[in-house]
C-alpha cells in the first residue's frame, strides 16, 4: 500500500497542497474505504487500475494531477445499499473536505468534486478532457477480455447481495441500458478505439443472457 500513498502523495503535491500531514491523514482515509470489507469490485484493485489508465493517457487531460486526486475520491463512499447517486456526492464531499484541510488551492478542491460527480451518470461534454479521462478510466474495465468482464460483473452482484435476484436483475438491467444509451462510452481517442467496441458486445451479451 506504500506505493499507492505515494501516488496519492504526488498527486496532491502536483496539485498545490500545502500541508504534508494534512495530505498522509487523507490519504490513509481514503484507502481505509476503499480497503472496506464489502468491496467485492469497488476496492483497492479497482482503484489501482483507473490510477493506470490515468496515468497511461494522462496527455490527454490539462490537469492530470486533479483526475488521478478524483480518481482516488470517486468511490471513496461506497455503500450498496444507498440510492441514486448518494455515494459520489458523500464521496465528492469527503474529498472537498480532505483536499481543503491539506491546503489544495479552492478551484482545484472544486474542480475534483466535480470530477467525482461527473461518475455517477459518466456523462462528459466535448470539452471537457478532464471529465473524459475520469470516466474512461473509471469505466475501462467494461472493455476488458469477456472473462474479466464476467469477474467484474459477479463481483458487482457480490456487493449486492442483500438485494433479491428478482428485484436485482431488472435494476441491473437498467444500469447496462443506460450505459449502452451513452452516445460514446469512451471519449478519449485511444480508449474508444482500443475498448469501445468490445465494452458493447460485453454489456449487450450481460443485457441479453442474464438479466430479463
């Protein structure tokens, strides 16, 4: 985990935090909840694997420091069991609070909790880079081998299990039609080319075997 605080470190520094101990507290809470019990897909694997593809096409974004700082806050709250988009506004929150108190100048505070936001419905005008490098990343793994997918897919159901195969499957169902809505899942020329068509035919193929 000392590689990731030290990720998490630079990020904050690069951004223009202004208190040490400030950013190590932060960066502790925030991998205490990604660390949490109950995160069968939304833990520290995850977590690690948007932070590459951030940093892999960090060129295309204008301030990469911030979208590797939100990548870190975008499911720093995650609970199952709340509704809409409950968990990336107390995640954006807690980052605000976190990034203010290590002294992160106000705009870029703002900026990360708009970034956070931005991956509840992982809608990204066109100019808007930054928002697109978070959210490719965020949804990277949809584009991933079939295999993969299907690991991520029963982890998700995994988080879910308090909920009732019948109440669970057209809840998901719902989650996979909106996605596939999206006008693009990846907004990024590479992500889009390397993922875009293969993420279709894992979501279409969830859509259409396991959900009514």
């Amino acid at each position: 985990m000392e590689e990731l605080i030290e990720r998490w470190r630079a990020a904050a520094g690069a951004a223009g935090a202004t208190d040490p101990a400030a950013v190590l507290r932060a960066g502790d809470r925030l991998l205490a909840g990604w660390r949490e019990p109950h995160r069968h897909y939304h833990g520290v694997p995850h977590l690690r694997a948007v932070l590459d593809v951030v940093d892999a096409y960090a060129g295309a974004a204008g301030r990469p420091e911030l979208v590797r700082l939100a990548a870190w806050a975008h499911d720093a709250v995650y609970d199952p069991r709340a509704g809409g988009d409950a968990n990336e506004r107390a995640s954006a929150e807690l980052a605000g609070e976190l990034l203010a108190d290590a002294g992160l100048p106000a705009p870029a505070v703002a900026e990360v909790r708009r970034l956070v936001l931005l991956t509840a419905g992982h809608a990204v005008g066109p100019d808007d880079p930054d928002g697109a490098l978070l959210c490719d990343a965020d949804l990277a793994i949809l584009g991933a081998d079939p295999d993969a997918y299907d690991g991520y897919a029963a982890a998700v159901r995994r988080e879910y299990a308090h909920v009732p195969e019948e109440t669970f499957r057209p809840a998901r169902a719902r989650v996979l039609r909106a996605l596939l809505a999206l006008p693009t899942l990846y907004r990024l020329p590479a992500p889009h080319a390397r993922w875009e068509s293969r993420a279709r035919a894992n979501l279409t193929r969830e859509l259409t075997t396991r959900t009514p």
